[in-house]
C-alpha cells in the first residue's frame, strides 16, 4: 500500500479516515503530535532543559528522538536497576543508541552509585519488587532533573496513559486521579516537573515507527513485571480502540481538557502534605527520613 502523503511505501495504516503513511509522513505525524501536547498543557516554555527518562524500551528512545528533532535540549539519564541480564541489556542498548545518534546520556547504576540492591531490599523489607523499584526511579529521575536545572520527561504513551486512567477510574482511585497529569509543575525547588509528551502517540504508532527506521530497543518485560491487572485493562481498551478508532485520544484528551476541571480534580495537589527529608532535602510524605534513605538505610 502506498502513502497516502507521497509515493512511498506505507508501514502503518489508519482505518479511521482511511490513511496510510510511510516512514518519513509518519515522523512528521508523530513531531506534529508531540508538539500539540506540548502546547497543549504548556509542557515546556522559555528555553526549559529536558531530562528524558531513557529505559531502552521503544517509547523513552522514541521521545528522545522527537524532542531532539523539535530543536530542544535534551539529555538522555538511564538508571541501572541491577535486574540482572534485563538491566544490562536496556543500559547497552540505551549507551548504543545515545552513541548512534551522538544524543548525551548520563548512566546511574542503583547499586554500584547508592548501594541498593533492589531485589534484596524488596525480600528484606517485605515490599514487592516494583514498588521498592519505583520509590528509587523516582527518587533518582527527580533528583537529577533538580540538579540538572531540567523538566523530566517520561514516555508514556496514549495506551499507558488511557489505561492507567481507567484504572484508576475502576478502582475510584480518586487521590492518583487527582495526582495524574500530562504536566506537573515544579512546586517546590526539590521538585522536578514532569512532562509526558508522547501522551498523544499510540503504541503502535511508537512500535511501528522504531521499527520502521531500525531503532533497537528492550523488548523482553522485565522480570519482574506482574502489573496483571493494568494489562487486563490495556488489553481491554486495546480492543475497544480496535472497533472503535479515536476512542482513547478522545478518553484521554477530554478527560484532561475538560472533565477533570469539571471534577475538581486538576491534579494541583501535588505538594500537600509533603516535608523536606532530614537526610537528604528531598520531598517525602513521612515524619522522617524519606522512602529512599531508608531504603539505603536498611543496608548500612
Ligand atoms: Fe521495576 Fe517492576 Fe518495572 Fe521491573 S516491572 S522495572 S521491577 S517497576
Ligand atoms: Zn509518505
Ligand atoms: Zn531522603
């Protein structure tokens, strides 16, 4: 099938008005895409660094190279987990890409640069593997991006944004619905803000592009990856989009154009509630010592 822009030979196919575009349409497609959010809620403005988040999955290296392609400067940060052979082969392919495209990444290591064993420290204190794995990504994205002076960027995708929407909308999670937002801003100077400008770029649009033009990226899950029931719902809402194309742009972007505004819940509540660790200065919800320095406690 032939682009519906030029004579190329199309590598993704839109049943909704019936579009077809080759590689170079589809990049300037996903550029326009990533722009409108970032206008849209005011992502980034007056010269603002980026941090990206680089994981060495499809969706961080494919924002990367949009941001890159938009003129703005970035930086790539990969952090390596210590999950063993999955962690060594998202930190190659993230360095090889980085190296590819001449793009700066910086490489932490959890725990070779703070001594914390992820999996140890999860058995130890009786946590599951991903929540001790998200308390130290974010701990450690966000304190780069502060000492970097940059706005984090993380990639999720309209997919992973639509079901972790309604996931929460299932569960009445009214707290991490008020907390969600494609642009949190930076409330307090220890406080990064976080953007995520692929929330209008589908997963297969971000697979279809990476492999369309050669990107390799991490596809094995990590081992530890169990999030059942946040699948269920992407599988769920996967076959929605199926019958019914344009329905998750429309959940997402309606949702936070319009109804969380109607709701009450324009996740501003960002800051409430939270004290500067006596440790290390950085937010945390508790009286004490914050999530990640106890964490490096339990080891000392
Ligand atoms: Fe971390 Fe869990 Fe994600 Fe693995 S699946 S990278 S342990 S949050
Ligand atoms: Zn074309
Ligand atoms: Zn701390």
């Amino acid at each position: 099938m032939k682009c519906s822009r030029c004579e190329n030979e199309a590598v993704i196919y839109y049943s909704q008005g019936r579009r077809a575009l080759c590689t170079e349409h589809l990049e300037e497609y996903l550029l326009r895409k990533v722009n409108r959010a970032i206008r849209r809620f005011r992502m980034l403005e007056g010269g603002e660094r980026v941090l990206v988040a680089v994981s060495g999955g499809k969706d961080s290296l494919l924002l990367w190279h949009l941001l890159k392609r938009l003129g703005y400067t970035v930086e790539g940060l990969h952090i390596n987990l210590g999950l063993g052979e999955y962690s060594e082969l998202s930190e190659k392919i993230s360095r090889g890409f980085s190296k590819q495209h001449g793009y700066d990444l910086t490489v932490v290591s959890v725990e070779g640069d703070y001594g914390i064993n992820i999996i140890r420290s999860s058995r130890k204190l009786r946590r599951p593997p991903c929540s001790v794995c998200g308390t130290v990504k974010r701990y450690i994205l966000n304190k780069a991006a502060v000492e970097s002076r940059s706005v984090l960027a993380t990639g999720h995708n309209l997919d992973d944004e639509a079901a972790t929407l309604m996931g929460n909308i299932l569960s009445w999670d009214v707290e991490q619905l008020r907390r969600a937002s494609p642009a949190l801003p930076a409330t307090h100077p220890r406080l990064a803000k976080r953007i995520k400008p692929l929330i209008y770029v589908t997963e297969k649009e971000s697979a279809t592009y990476c492999l369309s033009t050669g990107i390799e990226y991490v596809l094995p899950e990590c081992p530890h990856s169990v999030g059942a029931r946040l699948s269920a719902v992407k599988d769920a809402l996967a076959r929605i989009e199926d019958r019914s194309p344009g329905t998750l742009l429309n959940f997402v972007d309606t949702y936070y154009r319009r109804v969380r505004d109607i709701l009450g819940l324009s996740g501003e509540a960002r800051e409430v509630a939270l004290a500067e660790c006596p440790s290390c200065g950085y937010l945390t919800s508790s009286s004490g010592p914050c999530a990640f320095c106890r964490l490096k406690g339990s080891f000392s």
